[in-house]
C-alpha cells in the first residue's frame, strides 16, 4: 500500500494499494486530472446490495464482459438516452442504427421502427426463408428505390389488397408478362394477324388474358379457357 494520509471525510492513498479480500467503501475517486486504475488477474466484480440481496452486479472476466441488473442503460454526455433494455424491451434511442455485418440483422419477433434503408452502395433485402413477412403502417407503407429497381419475389401468390382504397400503378411504361392468349372461335374464314398488339380482356374473376386485336374477348372451347 502507498502512503496513507488522513484528511476530512476519509483518507488518501499516494502509489498502487493492493487489496486481499474485500474492499468496502462508499466512494472511491482520483486525485483532480489523474486517472484511476483498477487492475486484477482473474476478474473484476463490482455489486450493489439490498441489505443481503445483489441487486446488481459488473462482472469483467478473461473472455466476457457480464453486466446483471433489472434495467441497463446507455446515455451520452448530454444525458440522452442511446441505449435502453429490460425483461420487456429494447430501445435504441440513437438517431440511426446500422447493422454493417454480412449477415445482416436476423430478427425472430417483431420490429418496430419508421424507417428501414440502407446506404447508396449496397441493396437492401428483406427475406423470410421459412415463414410469413408483414409489413404494417397505421398511416401507410412506403416502399422506394431512389437509384434503382424494386424487386419483389415469392414461390406462390404475390397478392396487393386495398381494403377501403384503390391500387393506383403509376408509370411511364408498364409491362404484364406470360399472360395467356386465348385462341378466337372460328367463324368463316380465319384472318392471320402478325400484329404484335393485342387486347387486354378481363375474366369474372379477375383474371387478365389477351386476345387477337380483330376478335371478341371471348375462347374457343372449355379445353381453351383461360378463366380457369
């Protein structure tokens, strides 16, 4: 132990103090402008109690930093909160949170939040490789790509559903690919057309087909219809 000096309200060290067993204060602070070390070989455990019981307790071991308490908190020097978790819920209160592994983030509940983007050098996916996504808005859903294309996939029904609105698709150009074409009843003598237009015909059920640009909306046989 270094020298000892007594003074008002407790003592001061001056050197390093090694300590055998347990150390108990109520407050341990550095001389003005010097640092504070604190140094172990094995850990280093720092806990709080409630008469006999730990309410919380710092561990610091060789591999791993464990901190056990009913709430933690990561506050910058202004006192806002960046970081907030408990039994219930984690809260980043930072402006942006950025997953920069390759991997991604991977999410086994819900996610709440008003914005999901990434940079302008990457793509950002959205996968679920085994079950359902949704994506929910009380006031509305934005999907958008500022420099390049959206792409949306699945293995079977891709479906847009307005329940009180409309679906509004609002581009220059747009295309409808593999959609079938029904083959016209004969009537008389068959004009061949190698016009590339074609009409666009709707089904009762909704279902979209074209047909030759000089017939009806209409198939041949029951074996030819696309309404099926």
């Amino acid at each position: 132990m270094g020298d000892i000096k007594v003074v008002r309200g407790g003592f001061e060290v001056h050197g390093s103090t090694i300590v055998h067993g347990n150390l108990i204060v109520t407050d341990i602070a550095s001389r003005d402008s010097e640092p504070i070390v604190f140094d172990s070989f094995n850990n280093f455990t720092i806990n709080t109690r409630k008469g006999e019981e730990i309410i919380n307790s710092f561990v610091l071991e060789r591999n791993k930093l464990e901190c056990t308490s009913p709430s933690f908190q990561v506050k910058d020097s202004a006192g806002n909160m960046l970081f907030s978790a408990d039994k219930n819920e984690v809260v980043v209160g930072a402006d942006v949170l950025s997953v920069t592994g390759k991997g991604g983030a991977i999410f086994n509940g819900s996610v709440q939040t008003p914005l999901v983007r990434t940079d302008s050098r990457n793509e950002l996916s959205i996968e679920s490789f085994a079950r359902s996504i949704e994506i929910l808005g009380a006031i509305g859903v934005a999907l958008e790509s500022r420099a390049g294309d959206l792409f949306a996939s699945c293995l079977l029904d891709l479906r847009l559903q307005s329940t009180e609105g409309t679906i509004q698709l609002d581009a220059g150009q747009l295309y409808l690919k593999g959609l079938e074409t029904a083959k016209a009843p004969e009537s008389g003598k068959t004009v061949v057309s190698k016009s590339e237009i074609f009409q666009l015909c709707v089904c009762s059920n909704g279902k979209l087909f074209l047909a030759p640009p000089d017939g009806q909306c209409v198939f041949e046989t029951d074996s030819n219809n696309v309404c099926k």
